[in-house]
C-alpha cells in the first residue's frame, strides 16, 4: 500500500522543508520508491536537494495560488504505485486545505489505496500561537480517510501549551480520540551544542541529505556521527508513528 506524505503548516520558517527531507530519507532507507515534490510559489527551498530529485511544480499565476493547478499532481499519485513526499508552503495552506476538502482528495486517495499522512509543525517561542492555529485549521479539514502526524521542533524552546505538551491538550485529544492522529515526532533541541548545531546547519545550508553527507569528505568522522544519530532518532520516531 503506497502512502502520500503532505506536509502543511501556515506559518512560514518552521522546519517544514527539513521535515519533508526527512520523511523523503526515512521512506527510502526502508526500500520504498519514493517521487519528491515542492509546491512552495515563494521558497522552494526542498527542491534544492538535487540527490532527492526534487520536482518543483508551478501552482501561482500571477503571485496568486491557482487550486485547480493540483489537480495534475493528485492525478500522478493515484496513477502511481510510488510513494509521495509534497512540500507545501505557507503561501500554499490555506488554498490547498480547502482544495484537498472541497475535492474529497483525503477520500479519493484511500478509495485509490493510499495511505495518506498530513505532517504539521509546532512549535515553541514566537512562532507558537501561528504554528497552533495551523494545527487546529487543518485538522478541521482532515477527516478519518487520512491522519495527522504532529512534529514538535524545539530549536525555538518546548512546545508546550498552558504549560502542558501538546498530547495532553483538549485539541489534540479529541483529534486523538476521533482517530485523526498517527503520532508525534520531535526534532529535540540541541542548540547547547554548537557541535551538533553547526553540523545541521552545514548539511542544511548545503541541501545535503545524511547519503550525501556521508559520502563527503567535508565532514569529519564525528561530525557525520553526531548528524547520523540526529536523524535515526527521527526515524525510529517514524517508526512509531506507523509510516
């Protein structure tokens, strides 16, 4: 059963294009053939990961996000024994939320035998309430034909709510308990490390995937152990989640 992995927040700078890289990685590093694409109109920052083959496709005319311009893309996936990993941008939220509930796409998708995986982003310090009500609008359009796959990026602080995690919160457990969620997925916060913080930042200034850095000679043996760790913790976290 193929899947699709979308991943959508409104609020811009968040991590959303890592994450994407991320899932693309974890897909292929379990033997999945995996077809990667950046909806992004403004900063189509995962198609700059050349080793992903990254497709970047046009959906603005005009500066203006045009719907019916994902319907080639929806058309592809059902057409297609592979799996699917869509960046989306900020810019893109709002018209492809209402497009992907005005046009029945979660229901589409499972009727055509895919998994489909909504990933979304929260996080803590100045962009918190932005990233939560991205959170609560999606998942009033996301309904039991698809689930939710909630990433907590800490880089910014803990991503807690009242003074709770998210899980314990009202929104969260009710999506929960209607069975919208598969899981939680935390990007941990190294930034007491400029060790591991420098290395990130090299891989992903340079739009390198763990492959690539491990097939580099600008990193030293510590440096690709300590980015190795990083992302196989992300991994089994996956795992969990039930990708």
């Amino acid at each position: 059963m193929s899947s699709i992995h979308m991943i959508l927040q409104g609020k811009g700078g968040v991590g959303k294009s890592l994450i994407a890289v991320l899932i693309a990685q974890y897909l292929q590093s379990i033997g999945y053939k995996v077809v990667c694409a950046d909806t992004d109109p403004v900063n189509a920052t995962f198609s700059g990961y050349k080793s992903l083959d990254v497709a970047h496709i046009e959906i603005a005319e005009g500066g203006n996000v045009i719907q019916r311009k994902f319907d080639p893309l929806m058309e592809l996936i059902v057409s297609s024994d592979a799996d699917f990993v869509i960046d989306n941008g900020a810019a893109t939220f709002m018209p492809l939320t209402r497009y992907l509930a005005e046009n029945d796409i979660f229901q589409i998708m499972a009727e055509a035998g895919k998994k489909v995986f909504v990933h979304t982003v929260l996080t803590g310090g100045q962009a918190k309430p932005d990233t939560f009500n991205g959170f609560a609008e999606l998942l009033s359009k996301v309904n039991n034909h698809a689930k939710v796959v909630v990433w907590e990026n800490e880089f910014w602080g803990k991503v807690e709510f009242d003074g709770l995690p998210i899980s314990a919160g009202k929104l969260f457990r009710e999506a929960e308990k209607a069975g919208k969620i598969a899981g939680i997925v935390k990007i941990i916060d190294r930034s007491q490390s400029d060790t591991f913080t420098g290395d990130m930042k090299q891989m992903t200034e340079r739009n390198m995937t763990l492959a690539d850095v491990m097939d580099s000679s600008d990193f030293s043996f510590l440096a690709k152990n300590r980015l190795q760790k990083v992302v196989k913790e992300v991994f089994a976290e996956l795992d969990k989640a039930g990708l």
